[in-house]
C-alpha cells in the first residue's frame, strides 16, 4: 500500500501540471490575440528552441545560474526568514572572482580555484550579514538584505571601476582574464560548459545535505516550528546563520560559474536579476533541490523561446515577463486542486489504499 506521504506528492505534482497547463494556454490565447501569425509564433515560442543546436544550447547555458540562485533560496528560506540577499551575493561573486583572477598569479586551474573559493567566501559572508542581524539584534531579514543587495551592487561596480576597468573599454568592463583562467566548453559550437558539472554536484550536495543529514531536518523543524525547536533543544540561531552562509556560498559559487564559464573578463553593468529568479525556480521545484535543474531549464526554454519569438514575429520579448507572472501566480496558488486533494487523501485513507 501507498504511504499517504507519497500519495500527497502525486498530488503536488499534479497540481503543478495543472498551474503549468492553464498558464501555458493563457499564453497562447495571448499570442493568438496580439500575433498576425499566431502559428509562426506558436510554433516559434514552442519548438524554436529546438531547431538548432545553438539554441538548444542557449537553453542549457541559461539554466545554470539559476541552478545556483535557486539552490542557493531554498537554503535561505528553509528557516522560514525571508532573506533575499542572493541577488547581491551573487554579483559580489563575481565581482571578487575577478579581482582573485586579475591579482592572484599561478597556473589556470588554481586561479581558478582561487577565484571561485574567493566568490563563496564573499557570497557566504553576504548573506549571513542579514542573519547575525536577525539572530543579534532581531533586524527584520527582508528588509536588511533588501539593502545589501543595493550596497553589493555599488561597491562591486567601485572596486571594477577603480582598479580593475580595462581603459581600453567604453563600458564598465574589466581587463581580460589570464589565458586559460576560464571553465573549458564542452560542445564546440555551443557555450556549455563544466560549469554544468559544477551544478549537478551542487545539487546533490544540497539534496543529501536537507533529505539525509541531522542538520537538514533540524533546518525543516525551524523552518515549520521555531518554538517547536526551541523546546526540542535545537540551536535555532545557529541553524539560521548556518543555512544562510550555505546558500549564500553557493549564490557567490554561482556568480563565478557564469563568469568564467560565459565571459572572459567581468561585463556585468548591474545586477543580473538571477537571485531573483532563482525565487520562480525555487517555487516552480516546491523548494525540493532535486527538482532545481528541471525548473531552471524549464524557465531558461521559456525565455529561449520568447527571445526568438521576438526576433521572428510580431511579438515583443515583454512577453516572457508575462509568461512568468502567470507561472508564478499559478504555481504559488495554493487553492489550485486543493478540495480535490483532501476529497482524494480522505476517500483513498477510507478504502485502505493509503495509509
């Protein structure tokens, strides 16, 4: 017989299927009514990122960072503090994989390794500011690492400006990397990288850290009940600053990836907004790390897909932003088959199919 655990999963996976299918025909009735070729365009924004091994490789580079902005959320939130300081350790990452890459001398590969321990040293240190201030003196986490993404993003573009632009450079970019200092592709005629690689570990990692160690369970305690794990002799504050340190290291882990594995020297002109969108990834995979990469490629192909509706027909790229709000609503919509699941729990409990 089924345990009523995993029957409740089925549930959720189907209700996802469900919030993914009404906002998918939302959007094409969209595109329906905007579009001169509604066909063209469906057929674009459906099957375009397919067409070519190019654009399906734009699909897969996309999703890498938000592998790690997404892994990097669950982390933050699993304590029930809303820090959102993954933005700015983000950047930051990459800010000061930069500066380890330009100062640190050696061979390729420990430059590189030099840099992206540098970016989870500062991501880590980034978001767990906002957690010793809640832990400390009970600062709201919202709102301190609302503004710290702010300060990450303007000391970041200070220390690129002042000692590391390339003055060769009209914009705000940074001298070139060192000859081999960079993550090697792995298919020629695309950008994919082992920066791949990088992530899956990291989501195994995450996954065996929150499913099957003490700390992970202790982290899912504080997260439904604090004062439950107060009572229950767990360090709540010190799991707070813990988890935090964790996502933000991976968030600054992150920002080195997508650096050496997509530029050769430092180009950002702001945030990337990537923290943001690893909070979409982390609903879209219900906050379950193993489900991160198939939200990160689901939304990178939505964004593949826009991108060449908008260079093929007569829809403008805006449009993923609506795509995106609907996935979103609809995903975090909690109603959505909610009847229906207890009606099932209840009458499968009855009749012994579960238990």
């Amino acid at each position: 017989m089924k345990k009523i655990k995993d029957f409740i999963k089925d549930i959720e996976t189907l209700r996802t299927l469900v919030a993914l299918s009404v906002s998918f025909l939302i959007v094409f009735i969209l595109i329906i009514i905007i579009s001169d070729s509604p066909t063209k365009a469906l057929f674009d924004f459906i099957i375009g990122p397919f067409t070519s091994i190019r654009r399906f490789g734009n699909v897969i580079e996309g999703s890498l960072p938000l592998i790690f902005t997404g892994l990097s959320v669950i982390l933050l939130q699993r304590t029930g503090h809303y820090n959102l300081a993954m933005e700015g350790a983000f950047f930051i990452g990459a800010v000061v994989a930069t500066a380890a890459a330009l100062i640190f001398k050696g061979p390729p590969l420990i430059i590189l390794l030099v840099s992206m321990l540098s970016a989870m040293l500062i991501g880590a240190i980034i978001t767990g500011i906002p957690a010793v201030l809640k832990v400390k003196t009970d600062a709201n986490v919202l709102v301190t690492s609302l503004m710290l993404n702010h300060i990450c993003l303007y000391v970041g573009m200070f220390i690129i400006i002042t000692y590391f632009q390339d003055p060769k450079m009209n914009s705000n970019y940074s001298y070139m990397f060192p000859d081999g200092v960079n993550i090697p592709t792995i298919f020629g005629v695309t950008r994919i990288n082992y920066g791949m690689i990088i992530a899956l570990i990291t989501v195994f990692i995450v996954w065996f850290l929150l499913n099957k160690t003490s700390f992970g369970y202790k982290l899912t305690i504080v997260g439904k009940n604090q004062n439950f794990a107060k009572y229950s002799g767990i360090n709540v504050n010190r799991l707070i600053i813990e988890s935090a340190l964790i996502g933000g290291a991976i968030a600054g882990l992150g920002g080195a990836v997508d650096l050496f594995g997509m530029y050769n020297r430092f180009q950002y002109s702001g945030l990337t907004n990537y923290g943001w969108d690893g909070i979409l990834i982390a609903i879209v995979a219900r906050h379950k790390p193993h489900f991160v990469p198939f939200a990160a490629l689901f939304l990178s192909y939505l964004r593949t897909g826009a991108n060449i509706l908008s260079r093929t027909s007569d829809i403008p790229s805006e449009m993923i932003s609506i795509i995106q709000a609907i996935v979103i609503v609809l995903i975090s919509a909690q109603a959505i088959l909610s009847k229906y699941r207890q009606k099932l729990v209840v009458e499968k409990t009855l009749s012994g199919e579960v238990i």
